[in-house]
C-alpha cells in the first residue's frame, strides 16, 4: 500500500503542470497554446518536447497511472480477501485473561449458567451484536458494516480507476467550431481537433448531424460587468441515425446527448461573411469565416484559404474586432457585441501547400510558400467595414466583407467508463463513511463455577477501531442480568 500511496502523490504531482501550462484541445479555449507560444517563444518549444501542453496525454503520465492501478490492484484483492474473511468470522472466543480488557467487571451470581447465558445472549442480540454461546461463555461482535465498508472502499477504488481507464481506452474527446447555419456531420474529417484514446473505434461513431440554426447571446450593458455574456445559447436541429430530425437547445452544461457521445457547448466567437474573387474576376469563395477569440471583448485572429484561386492561390490573415476603435496603442475591441465590426487584413499569394498531403489546421497559415502581397514597397493592410472591399494590385484578386455571423464551439467526448466511475465514487464515499463512522467491538461474558455453588461471572469488551465504543454499553448489560449493584467488583487491571 506505500507504493500505491506514493504512487498517488506522484500522479498529483504530474497533474500540476496541466493547470499551469494551457492545454491542447481544450475547447473553451481553443488558442491557448498558440498565445502562449507567440507570447513566449523561447520557451515554448521546450515545453512542447516536455509534454507540457499536452500533460495528460503524454506517455509519462499514462505510465505513472498504469503503475498506480498495477499497484492497487496487487494491494486491493488480498486485502479484500482478508477483509470478506473477517466479515464472515465468527466472534472469537474469549481472551484467557479478561481482566485486561476495558470495562472488565466480575460479580457472584445464584441464577442458573444456562439462565444467564440465554439472558445475554438475547440482551445483545436487540443490541445489533452477532453472538455465538458456549456452556460456559457468550462471544458477541458488533460492527460488521465498518468492514463492509472497508471493503467496498477498497474495491469501489479499484473500480473508479478502472472506470477512469475504460474512458481513457475507449473514449474520445473533439472539438468543432460551427457558424450559423453550417452543418456537422460525426466524421473525423469534421473535427477541427480529435483526440481518440488507444482503442477507440474511429470508423464506429455515432451516426449523426446537425445544423446550427441560430446562436443567441447577450451582453450585460453596464454596470461593473460590463461586457460579461448574460446568456448564450444554440438552437440545434440535428438527426441520429435513420430518425426524424429533431431541434434542441444546447445552452452551457445542458449538452446534445446522443447514445452517451456528448457536445457541450463551450464557446462562441465571430464568423465574419466573406467574398473571395480571383485574378479573373471569378467568385472562388463565399461564406462565413471562423476567427477565434482573443480576449474578452472578442478581438479574434483567422486566416482565409483560398486554393482554387487563378492563376495564383490566395491567402488573408488579420483580426476581426466586434466593436472597433482605436486606442493609443492602436484599433481595439471596445464591447464583445458586433457594433461597429471591422476587419484588419494582410494578403498572400502564392502556394498553400495543399499538394504536399501534410494536414493543416485552418486557424493557422502556413508561410513557407507564400509572398506578402505589396503595395508601394509596403505590405498591404486594409480596415474593412461591412460592404468594403480589399483589392489586390495588379488585378490578383479581391475580398468582400459581406457582413458578420456567429459560431458555436461546441466540445465532444464519448466516455464509456463514467457510470462505472460514478458509481465506483458514490459507493467509495459511502465505503469511507461507514469504515470511519461505525465502531467495531466484542463483548465477553465467562462463567466460572465457584465454591458455594454459585457461578463467577465475568464481562469486558475490547474496540477493534480507535473511537470509544458507547461507555454505557456493559452498565447495560449486567442491568439486563439483573445483578445487584452491591455485589458487582471491578477488576483492579481494567479502565473505569
């Protein structure tokens, strides 16, 4: 069990650079670890080769669990083996010398040996004791439920790692961004971040999709929380399988549950509505744009690809601020609603490098195969309005800010281990609660013939657990008996 308990402590230890150091995947804050690496790009790549931004998924992590529940379970079953022999024992008999037991008591007794027996032994079973009787003695132990809930303690611990496991085995967890009226399909080629587990079946999810109707917030509008989201929610209409399209309304913590595979809505941002012409003056793209949030306000980055673009590809990157004004340190967001929506574009030109087969994500540009577009020996920078357009020198190309939609980022995680975990934790509470709560204890009774014809009787209890049994429990007992309290001696050895 020190293994194991050591082995605990060095798990939390490894879980403390997940909370200092943002997370991958994480999709209440999607451009975490890309802030982070652009504000502090000597060390990122560091902690990158640590395993820092992905903590618990790396192979360290994975090993000092593995460990922990190798060592549990070696610890667990003997243990409980033990204890389920305990909790079907008998009471034991009684210790040869009672008199160094807690509240030892002797007194001389007329009443018949089998007379007294049955007495105590019928005055300790009303009591909740499991008592077993002899000629000459009466065993009894009460307290059983400590053990069973040692018991379930230790195997509901084992269970809730193994729940934990299954999870992490079977489950998977994604990220998906959908703007207003945009479609999700359960394909892996639909997630913008997917992280499966070991086994878990990727060509088996869950047959479903849906469309984003309509995604609605609103802004405190004054007051110290200012510019704080009073509500936000998505209206759904979305189809499992073969049945009937149905709508629902994902709002925080009320998710689209699906046959246990989950999408909690755990974010929104901007999409802004653009027209993307070529050097031939063809539409080679239109529709919204996902920019992701920076800050509170909603200042958000993005990037437009634009590979079917001739006779060159084309490529724009910028920010988009909801309510734009310009502050000494430059344009800024002054409110997260759209009031004033701005965007503020570079163009590229040149290769995207789709050919090369290498996946890219479409939050970031790849630069390597791409030229600056230039205007005046200048890069080219544009603040667009809605209905503005950008145009390229020398006839390359165009872009339209046609107007502004919003999406919905929504977090999907199949879990099949959390009832096991849920469970295993309910009945590890109560385990705990039980084994703290409830005192285990033996009480002795022994009868010794005596000259007169007469019986000696003796009566102790010893405490299996550190909490003192009830103090009144053998006053009770020798009342039951009906002894007269000017007969009864105490045992000079035994505690008061």
């Amino acid at each position: 069990m020190r293994t194991a308990v050591i082995l605990l402590a060095l798990l939390a230890l490894a879980a403390i650079p997940g909370s200092l150091f943002p997370q991958r995947n994480v999709a209440s804050d999607p451009a975490a670890v890309i802030n982070y690496a652009r504000e502090n790009p000597r060390i990122a790549p560091w902690l990158d080769r640590l395993g820092m931004f992905d903590v618990y998924a790396s192979s360290w992590f994975a090993a000092i669990y593995v460990l922990l529940l190798v060592s549990m379970t070696g610890c667990v079953l003997p243990r409980s083996r033990r204890l389920w022999q305990s909790v079907r024992g008998a009471p034991p008999p009684a210790p040869r010398n009672l008199g160094r037991l807690e509240g030892h008591r002797t007194w001389d007794t007329k009443q018949e040996p089998v007379e007294v027996i049955a007495t105590a032994a019928a005055h300790l079973r009303r009591k909740g004791f499991r008592v077993v009787t002899t000629g000459e003695e009466v065993r009894a132990e009460r307290g059983y439920l400590r053990e069973v809930g040692n018991l379930a303690f230790h195997l509901s611990l084992l269970v809730f790692l193994v729940g934990i496991a299954a999870g992490r085995l079977f489950g998977f967890e994604g990220r998906v961004a959908v703007a207003e009226g945009g479609t999700f399909a359960n394909d892996l080629s639909q997630y913008d971040a997917f992280t499966p587990s070991a086994w878990t079946d990727v060509d088996g999810l869950e047959p479903l999709s849906f469309r984003l109707e309509e995604f609605d917030v609103s802004y405190q509008t004054s007051g110290p929380n200012l510019g704080q989201p009073t509500e936000f929610a998505a209206r759904l209409a979305y189809r499992a399988g073969s049945a009937q399209e149905k709508t629902i309304t994902v709002e925080p913590n009320h998710p689209l549950d699906v046959n246990e595979t989950k999408f909690f809505l755990t974010g929104n941002g901007y999409a802004p509505l653009i027209t993307v012409r070529d050097g031939r003056g063809e539409v080679v793209f239109t529709g919204p744009v996902i920019f992701l949030p920076l800050d509170s306000s909603f200042a958000s980055d993005g990037v437009v690809k634009v590979p079917d673009a001739q006779p060159t590809q084309l490529a724009f990157e910028g920010f988009f601020l909801p309510t734009a004004d310009i502050g000494p340190q430059g344009p800024y967001s002054a409110f997260p609603d759209a009031l004033n929506p701005q965007l503020f574009l570079t163009a590229y030109t040149g290769d995207l490098g789709f050919g090369d087969g290498v996946p890219q994500s479409v939050f970031t540009l790849d630069k390597d195969q791409l030229t600056q577009v230039r205007q005046n020996g200048q890069p080219l920078s544009q603040a667009l309005s809605v209905g503005e357009t950008m145009r390229l020198p020398g006839g390359q190309g165009s872009l339209t800010f046609d107007g502004v939609s919003r999406f919905a980022n929504f977090q999907v995680a199949y879990d099949p281990g959390k009832e096991i975990t849920l469970v295993a934790a309910v009945v590890l509470m109560v385990g705990l609660t039980a084994s703290l709560v409830i005192r285990r204890r033996r009480v002795w009774l022994r009868l010794r013939p005596t000259e007169d014809g007469g019986s000696l009787v003796e009566v102790a209890r010893y405490s299996l657990t550190r909490r003192e049994p009830p103090p009144d429990e053998i006053e009770n007992l020798m009342a039951a008996l009906h002894r007269p309290d000017r007969s009864a001696t105490a045992s000079k050895d035994a505690p008061a």
